[in-house]
C-alpha cells in the first residue's frame, strides 16, 4: 500500500487520539490496510496501545486463532465456567414438572411426535425437537427435560466467552461470562422447564452473532458467514425472539460506521426475520397468544401505554441485574407512586441519554453497542400489544448480558483505579459467591408448586395468579375452608377470573355444599365458557341428582369444547345410551375406540348398541 506524505503525516499525527476507522475514512483507505502499515511502522507495544484506545469494538483485541488452537488455549477456562454453571444448578436437576409444565409436557398427548409439532407449532418446532429426544429416550422424566435448559445456558456462557475475549480480552471475558453463568435473574429460565426457550433462542442468536464477527473479522469469510446464518434458523424456529439478531447486527455495524458499507451482508438475515414475523402475524400464532392470554390468565384488551410500560421494565430488570433479591414468578406489584413512578422515568431518561451520549462520542461506543445490546433484546416483549407480562424474569436472559459486560468494565476501571489485581479478584469473588448462592436458594423455590406458589406468596401478595395456586395448594392438602379463603382473594383481585370461581367450586364438591359449588361452576362459566371442566362437573352433579337433560346438556358443552377427551365422550355415550338414543350413543363410543382403542367400557356398550 502506498501512502502520500500528506497522509503518513496525518496518521503519525492522529493514531494516538482518533480510532482507525475515523483515521482510515479521513485519508482515504480501509481500516485494515491502516491496521497492516501500522503494524510495519510502530513497535508491538505502541500497536497495542492503539487497540486499547480504538472506539472501534469490532477491533479484535485477540488475534483469531484456527478453532483447535484456540480450544487448546481456553480449555482450563472453558472447564471452569462449565463446573460454575453445574454447581450453581445441580440442586435443580431433581426439581418437579411445576405450572405451564404440566399441561405443556406432561399432559400433551402428542409429547415425542415432533412432526405433530412441525405442523402445529411451526414456530417453536425447534424447541419441541429437544423435547421429543429426550422424552423418546428417557420418558417424561424432569430431570432430563430440565438439563435441556441447563446445556443451553452453558452454551451460552462459553459463547459469551469466546467474543468478549475477541472483542475486549480474555479477562473482561472470564469476568463476563463467570458473572452470567450464576447470575441469579436467569434462573427462572433454566429451572423451569418451559422457560427455557429463552437460554435456547439466545444461544443460536449468540453463537450466529460470534460466527457472523469472526467472518468479518476474516474479511467475510463464506465458511463463518454462512455457518452464522444457518444457526440463525434454529433459533427462530425455537421462538420469534430471536429476531433480535437482526437489528442487534445494524446496531453493531452503525456502532462501527460500516453500515453503508456491509448493509448487502444483513439481506439474508432481514429476509429470515421478515419470514418468522409473516408466520406469526399472519399464521394465527399472534392472535393464539392474545387470546390465550385473555382467556386464560384473564389479561384486559387494549394496549400497554409505552410511557408507563417502558419506564417500569427498565428500571425494574436493571434494578434486578443489580441487586436480584425479590425475584418471582408473577411481578404483579406494579403499583407505584408518583414519586417512585418519577424515579423510574429518570433512570430510563438517563439510560436512554447515555445510549445518545456514548454514541455520539466516539471512543465511547463500545459502550454504547452493550447499552443499546440491553433494550434491544427487550424489544419482542416491550411492544405496546398486550402479547407478554410487563416484567418477567426470563424475558431479561439475554438483554442481561448487556448490562453485565458494562458492569465487567466498571470493575475493570476499578481495579485500575485501586492498582491492586488482588484486591479486585477478591471483591469479584465475592460477588461470584453472593450471586451463586442467590441462585442456589432461588432454585428451591422451585422444587415443586407448593414451594413455588410459597415462595411467590412473600414477593406477590396482590397477584390474583397466586393466591389461585395457594387455593389449590391447600386443596391438594385437604385444607378445603384455606382454599375457598384464597380463591375469594384471588376473586376480589379479580372479579372476572374464571379459574378460581371453577376452583372454588370444587372445594365446595369436597366439602359436599352442593348448591354452592353449582353456583360457583356457573358463574365460572360466565366468565370463560371454555371451561370444559365446569361443564363436566356440572354434568356429574346433576346426574347425581337425576336430573338426566341437564346432564346431557353439560356433557354435549363440554365434547363440543373437548372432543379429544375419551372419558368425556364415553360418558355423553352412556347418557345417550340411557336415555334409548342408540345411534348417538354408538357414534360416541366408536369416537372413544379411536381416541383410546383399548377402552374396554366402550367396547362393552358398543356391542350392545345394535
């Protein structure tokens, strides 16, 4: 490469205080052939100092090694994060199947039929391909089901650590990722189970953002490129958060000015993403999740105001980041004053301003790209659509990243300010050893529901959810009159929610008050007809009453609602049958065969319905 004066003049004059590609844009030439005549006129210890100094963070601090050589390196490190990721989590393996588990694994039919969920659950057919292994080889047993979760996270975490140690060095990445690894905020998307798809999206949307920088690091290598897309593909079809990725790398190429000229390099992934949003508009799964939300957790129409939806978010997850004490499954104190309201709105103002701050100054934007790396991985779950909870622990797995590498520098900064490494190793094993042991205890909450619901008792005492789930608890455990005080609380929560009139009623059954269990049923029913199981035990009671017409009216609802449900159609059968209605009776017993072939009742009342 040949320089003029002028422009040799104006390196030597500039490499000390301007990154290389403000230096490369000024005097005409790329930032790699400025990084390759620097090489061949400064000394290593001047050439090292420019890569401290350059805002640029796509400048490797690490020269990229072949695979081999690099594993070689980090194996010791890689071990040791993994045996941090286990210690932390061992104690979950044995937890039970608890809440969404049960209906979404346990009770589904189809669990081992991945081609079921190919043509059904498109979107998170990757995340049931998982499921369908380890069910085929190990059965429903949570143990297996949960390592899933755990595997995906130390994926992660090595990620993590293989492109901070490319990016800012080995030891902010060994801090990083040790930080990750045992941070408590991500534990409820490791140990229950039906969480994890938020460990698993992040590891492909990860890995696919590592391979796509080693490719652009080699002057786009095919072999890294493509490798980066391809893995973007399971991590759509595990969840449509992952196309986070997609403005996650233009904010990476803005942040380094080389949007303009690397824009042709994101079409494949622009063109993934507008698939995977297409599929979910526009293929029922967006309008699944509104009206699972409403008709199962009782969620209000409209929309989110952004200008409380945000401010609360924000200031509630980074809160949490840092001091990750009153963690939970249902966030429901969302009740703030103007005072505390106030205070959420300046902390968001203020990220916000250091987002434009660090951008804007330009040595600051490897900053700004962790800043921005935070909201943007928010950003599926922060649309004005009440589509998802405004605060839940899982959906922050990996935004935390973001805040977790600034929080590495700062200790960085810090040890350089003390002038004592040794002070500084003891502080962060400090912190290692706080979070870890957060963590260990949070993972008991969840060794079963009644633990669970226990522990959401002390940090959820306004959520209509909990108190359903204590009744239940109490239930499950004889205490009918504690279950009917919790469902009563749950109720005046909130008026509308079916669930627990439904609850309700069957502690009354148990209690054997009649009357007000069938007033309770009913008024469940008003508040979600889809109630199958009211109808059913509407049924059941007036056929112990003999009030036959009534019972087949319940009976009919509750087919109509659940036709897959074998003991259901058997049951209208006999009703048909009883009251001479042969032909009826004989189409249900011949739907019960088909459901369940070896049910012998059916098969005793169809031979006698000529």
């Amino acid at each position: 490469m040949n320089l003029t004066k002028s422009q040799k003049k104006f390196i030597k004059k500039n490499w000390k205080r301007l990154p290389l590609s403000e230096i490369g844009s000024k005097v005409g030439v790329s930032e790699n052939d400025l990084r390759n005549y620097l090489e061949t006129t400064l000394p290593k210890e001047k050439l090292e100092k420019i890569v401290r100094q350059d805002g640029n963070i796509s400048s490797p601090q690490t020269p990229l090694p072949i695979f081999k050589t690099w594993l070689r390196k980090n194996v010791v490190i890689l071990i040791f994060l993994a045996v941090l990721v286990f210690a932390v989590y061992s104690n979950s393996l044995g937890n039970q199947f608890l809440s969404d588990d049960i209906a979404g694994i346990v009770q589904d039919k189809n669990m081992g039929n991945w081609f079921y969920y190919l043509r059904y659950w498109t979107i998170n057919s990757a995340r049931y391909f998982f499921y369908c292994i380890v069910f085929k080889l190990f059965g429903l047993n949570p143990v297996f089901f949960r390592l899933i979760n755990i595997i995906f996270h130390l994926g992660c975490v090595w990620v993590i650590y293989a492109l901070l140690s490319l990016l800012n060095g080995t030891p902010l990445a060994i801090m990083v990722a040790s930080l990750f690894a045992v941070h408590p905020l991500l534990s409820e998307g490791l140990v229950w189970i039906s969480g994890g798809l938020y460990a698993q999206y992040s590891f492909f949307v990860l890995f696919s953002f590592l391979l796509y920088y080693i490719s652009r690091s080699k002057n786009w290598a095919k072999k890294y490129y493509w490798f980066s897309v391809i893995f973007y593909i399971p991590g759509l079809f595990t969840t449509e958060k992952a196309a986070v990725l997609f403005p996650i790398l233009i904010f990476f190429e803005l942040i380094n000015n080389k949007l303009k000229e690397h824009w042709k390099k994101l079409i494949p992934y622009f063109l993934l993403t507008g698939v995977i949003v297409v599929m979910v508009v526009f293929g029922g799964q967006l309008g699944q999740r509104i009206n699972a939300l409403r008709t199962s957790y009782y969620q209000e129409k409209g929309f989110y105001n952004p200008l409380t939806q945000i401010p609360t978010a924000i200031a509630n997850y980074l809160w949490l980041i840092v001091w990750p004490d009153n963690l939970t499954l249902y966030h429901s104190e969302m009740v703030y004053t103007n005072t505390q309201y106030t205070l959420m709105a300046i902390v968001t103002l203020i990220y916000f301003g250091l987002i434009v701050f660090t951008f804007l100054k330009k040595k600051y934007r490897k900053y700004c790209f962790w800043l921005g790396f935070f909201f943007i991985s928010l950003l599926p779950m922060l649309t004005p659509l009440k589509v998802a909870w405004i605060v839940a622990e899982r959906y922050a797995y990996l935004g935390t990243l973001g805040i977790l590498v600034l929080i590495g520098i700062g200790l960085q900064k810090l040890g350089s300010i003390l002038k004592n490494k040794y002070l500084l190793y003891t502080f962060f094993g400090i912190i290692i050893i706080a979070l870890s042991i957060r963590t260990i205890v949070r993972n008991i909450d969840w060794k079963d529901q009644d633990h669970l619901w226990l522990a959401a008792a002390r940090t959820s005492p306004s959520s209509p959810q909990n108190h359903n789930n204590l009744g239940d608890l109490y239930g499950r455990h004889g205490n009918f009159e504690k279950a009917i005080e919790e469902f009563k609380i749950a109720i005046a929560l909130l008026p509308n929610y079916g669930d627990a009139y439904h609850n309700m009623a069957n502690s009354y059954l148990q209690l054997g008050k009649i009357d007000e269990a069938i007033e309770n049923y009913q008024k469940a029913l008003t508040f979600n007809p889809g109630l199958w199981q009211s109808h059913q035990n509407l049924a059941a009671i007036y056929a112990q009453r003999g009030q036959i017409n009534l019972t087949l009216e319940h009976l009919e609802k509750a087919v109509a609602l659940n036709p897959q449900n074998p003991t259901l159609r058997l049951n209208l059968g006999i009703v048909y049958f009883n009251l001479g209605k042969k032909a009826e009776a004989k189409k249900e017993f011949e739907a019960v065969l088909v459901l369940d072939p070896g049910n012998q009742d059916a098969q005793k009342f169809l031979k006698s319905t000529p």
